[in-house]
C-alpha cells in the first residue's frame, strides 16, 4: 500500500465509499422488492377471491328481480373464482356453490335449502381467504421486520466504516502537506536543517526527498557562502567608513543598522549603542539623534564641534532592493566653509553699502545746493544734468538701503518690534507716503478696509515699508489715469490679508515663482527705479513675523500682490 501513488490512492478511497453505498441500495431494493411481491401474491391469490365471493352475493340478492343478469354475474364471478383457488378446503366449497348454482339456474322455482347452501359456501371461501389474508400479512411484517433489521446492521456498519474513512483520509492528504507547509516556512527563515520524513512512497514520499535535497544544498550554500559574506561586509563597513560626510544608515522601522565614524563624533555616542537599537530609543537622550529622525526638514543645522561652531545640511538617501524600500541613510554634509563665505560676503556688502551712503548722501546735498540761485544760475542744459544726477544719485542711495536691510535679514540683525495694531494704521501711513507719486500719474488709489477688523501683530514700520513697496511697483507698472485697488480682510487661520491689485501688463506665469528672488526683474519691464530687491526684501520682512506673502497675475490684466499677518 506504501507504494501505491497518490492519485490511485484517492481512487480507491471513492471508490470503496462508492461501493458501501451501492451495496446499502441494492440491499434496501431487494428487499422492498420482495415485500412488494408478497404484496402483490396476496392482492391476487386472496383479496380476487374474496371479491368474486362479495359479487355472489350481490347477485343472489338480485335473482328473484333480475334473473337473468344476475345469473350472469353469478355466473361470471365463479368462473373467476374456479381458476383462482389457492387455499386447502377452497376448492371443495367452490365446487359446492358451482353444484347448487347449477340446479338454481335450471330451474326457476329453486328450493331455499340449494340458496343457503349457495351463501354458506360462499361464505366458507370468504373466511378461507380473510384467514390467508392474516396470516400472509403476519409473515409479510416479519419479512419487512427482517429486512429493516438487515438494512440498519448493514448501513450502521457501512456508516462507521465510512465515518472511519472520512476522518483519517483527508488527515491521510493534509498532515503531509501541513508538514511541507511548515518545512517551506523554516526554510523562508533560514533554518536549513528542517527535514520532511514521509514513510509512503508516492507523490508525499517523493516530495519529502525533493524537499530534503533541497534544504540540504542550501544548508551547504549558505555555510559556503558565510566567509565572502563576511568579507562583504567588512569591507562594505570599511567603505561607510572612510565616508568624510557623518552617515546614519536606518531600516524601514527606523532601527540604525550602521553609523560611521564622523557620525560618532557628531552624535558623541558609541557604536555598541546605536547599532541594532531603535532611533527613538537610542535618540531619548540625544536630541541630534532625535532630531535627525523626526525632523523632514532641509535647514541647515548648527553643531558645536571642538569648541568651534559648524554648519551641515541634512540630506536622506533611500535604500532599495528591486524596487522596494529597505530603509534609508541619513547623510550630514559640512557646509561651514559656504557658511563662513555668506557671512563674509554679507558683511561684506553691509559695510561697503555703510561706505557708500555717506559720499552718496553728501553728493546728494551737493546737487541740492547747485539748484540754489544762490550759488548761480543755472541754464536750462546745466538744470536737465543736475536733474538727472540727483535722479541717478537717489537711485543709488535707495539700492544701498536696500543692500543694507537686505544685509541685516541676512545676518539675522534685523529688528522687529511686533506690537498689536490696527490695519487701518499700516494703510495710512503707506497712502500717505505714495500719494504724490500717484497723483503724478493721475491714478487713484481705492482702499477698503472694514472697521470691524481685528488687531495685527505686527513692526508697524516694517509692515508699511513692505506695503508702500507693493503700492509703489503697482503705480510704476500701472497706466496713467487707471486705478489701483487696495484692500485689507480677515481671512480664516486668524490672520489679516492684504492685497494690492493693479491694472497693468501683468507678469507671464513663467516668473510668478521667481518675482521674490533677489535682484530679480521680468524680461522686457526692467525699470530705470528698480534694484530687483524691494519684493525680496519684503518677503523676509513678512516672514519674519510670521506671515506669507505671494501674488497671482495675469498677463495683459493686471497682478495681485498680497501678504498675510496673524491677528493678536
């Protein structure tokens, strides 16, 4: 039986239940067949005769009325019943009734005594047939008495037989495969030495020897493998090691799986302490660590290393295996040196704007004193260069104001005094510095501000300068005689917005995302006024108190400066 295959195994197991159940349906057949000729035996051999002896009767009821049809059915009835004589005694009392019919038919003046003699017999065959009846009955009953018994052992038998089947059959299937299944798992873990022993030798007996083959050449592939795996990795820590950059490299459940050398110092931790420990538990007392981990941000950080300030910038590497995410390496970039030249160059252009303002305010005031009769008078020639000095010269002291705001947001010098204010004071003071300049050109200037605006946090300077700007560049870009609309509403997340729209060419959507950069001027529009600093200037202003600034335009119909600040 061991060596039989699996699938003849099964073959045999339908077909053994098939068997028992066609073997309790021949059984059950049989005898309902058999009980079902008794049945019949008994309709035909007694139950006709007692009919035909019933029919008799009737007719002997009916002889004096209807002689002649009633000797017909007599007649007919005892031919039937002289071919259907079963029972000892039935067929002298049928002769009887034949013998006395007889002379009752040939003669119409019949004697009483051959009538009685008629029903007795008569009556001799009904009892005769009743008592068949009951006694074939009884022995029909212990037949199908006999039979039930013959079906209930035959088909308890089969059923046990088949429960015994049923229960160990599929365990027969499954057991084998749930061993394989479970094989097939150590060896997903890597536990080489799980073995399959299966005594049948069909498919399960052969699949046991493929399995064990199998776990036996990788148990020997992993072993052979171990000393370049080991090698691999020396060498691969060796390479992370020698990296000038601090580099941190996580899992994908964020556990640190290596740290280099410069990581070390950075994190002033050791190895033992940080590899195969989780981030956040190696991070609870190491707020680099920490934020290194939780931190999404690119700003660039400063750690004190030796006694000495440095700067690094905080780059994230992912991980991948065939497309799929195994961790990531957290790399920490020094950027001290780039640091240390930004410094310098916004020291730089803060002292030499401070050098400059000087000689430019003086030539300023000179120029004044050259309009003045007093000194001389001027020819019509002489005013136009004094004019366009005096344009030029102003023009470059605004640039060197601007440079120097420009290098106190740099370095971090910049001071705010945010205080809780009205809207509408900010708007006033900003109308009240570009009127001129407005009703030069004849436009005018529709502010709206609602009296039921909350209170701003914000430097009220600052915040004017920076609307004054956006109103300035709104009337240099806006044609003469147009309109400019100013307006100031409340806008959800607690802060107050403030728009400046104009009617102008508008701004090409190209350069919407580049009109905040420093020094930055559309193509095409470049204005004699401009420095390209004024807007990015103001963007650091208003995030310096907590706002946003942006725009949205249109070409050929106007743009929409606008900014936002918290309310108190």
């Amino acid at each position: 039986m061991s060596n039989i295959r699996l699938k003849t195994k099964i073959t045999l197991g339908v077909l053994f239940l098939y068997i028992m159940l066609l073997v309790v349906s021949v059984l059950g057949y049989y005898y309902l067949s058999r009980l079902n000729e008794k049945a019949k035996i008994i309709l035909k051999d007694n139950y006709e005769s007692v009919e035909y002896a019933k029919n008799m009767l009737v007719a002997l009821e009916e002889l004096p009325q209807h002689r002649d049809s009633a000797i017909q059915l007599f007649n007919s009835s005892l031919h039937r019943q002289q071919a259907n004589v079963t029972e000892q005694g039935e067929m002298r009392a049928t002769a009887a009734v034949a013998a006395a019919f007889s002379r009752v038919a040939q003669d119409s003046a019949y004697a009483p005594a051959d009538i009685a003699a008629i029903k007795k017999n008569i009556y001799i065959i009904m009892d005769l047939n009743m008592a068949a009846i009951v006694g074939k009955n009884e022995k029909v009953k212990m037949a199908a008495d006999k039979a039930l018994l013959y079906i209930a052992i035959i088909s308890g038998v089969c059923f046990l037989v088949g429960l015994t089947f049923v229960y160990n059959f599929p365990g027969y299937i499954a057991n084998p495969i749930h061993e394989l299944t479970e094989g097939i798992k150590g060896i997903a873990d890597k536990q080489y030495s799980k073995r399959l022993h299966f005594k049948s030798g069909d498919e399960f007996g052969e699949l046991a020897t493929a399995f064990n083959t199998m776990a036996q050449r990788l148990d020997e592939y992993e072993h052979s493998n171990i000393a370049r795996i080991m090698f691999e990795k020396t060498r691969a820590e060796a390479i992370i090691s020698s990296l000038k950059d601090a580099t941190i490299g996580f899992d994908t459940r964020n556990t640190i799986l290596f740290v280099n050398t410069q990581a070390l110092q950075l994190l002033n931790m050791q190895e033992k302490d940080l590899v195969g420990h989780p981030a956040e538990e190696a991070g609870k007392y190491n707020d680099l660590l920490k934020y290194l981990v939780n931190n999404q941000e690119n700003t660039p950080l400063k750690i004190v290393v030796d006694g000495k300030e440095s700067f690094f910038t905080r780059e994230v590497a992912d991980i991948k295996h065939e497309k799929e995410r195994i961790g990531y390496v957290v790399i920490l970039k020094n950027i001290t040196a780039f640091k240390e030249q930004d410094i310098a160059k916004t020291h730089f252009i803060a002292t030499i704007s401070h050098e400059l303002k000087t000689p430019l305010a003086s030539s300023d005031f000179s120029l004044k004193l050259l309009e003045d009769d007093r000194v001389g008078q001027l020819s019509t020639e002489q005013k136009e260069l004094v004019d366009s000095l005096k344009q030029d010269n102003r023009r470059m002291i605004k640039i060197v104001s601007e440079l120097l705001d420009l290098s106190q947001v740099e370095s971090g010098n910049i001071q705010l005094q945010p205080q809780p204010v009205a809207a509408r004071q900010v708007v006033e003071y900003a109308l009240d510095t570009v009127q001129k300049q407005a009703s030069q050109r004849e436009i005018a200037i529709v502010p709206v501000v609602p009296e039921s605006l909350p209170l701003i946090v914000a430097d009220v300077e600052k915040t004017a300068w920076v609307l004054v700007n956006l109103l300035t560049n709104a009337i240099r870009y806006s044609k003469p005689k147009s309109q400019i609309d100013l307006q100031v509403t409340a806008a959800e997340g607690n802060v107050v917005l403030f728009s400046v729209r104009d009617h102008g060419k508008g701004i090409p959507a190209a350069f919407t995302d580049r009109i905040f950069e420093r020094f930055f001027q559309v193509p095409g529009v470049r204005s004699a006024k401009g420095s390209g600093l004024g807007l990015a200037i103001s963007k650091e202003f208003i995030e310096a108190q907590g706002g946003h600034i942006g725009v949205t335009s249109e070409e050929g119909k106007g743009s929409t400066f606008y900014f936002t600040l918290p309310t108190a």
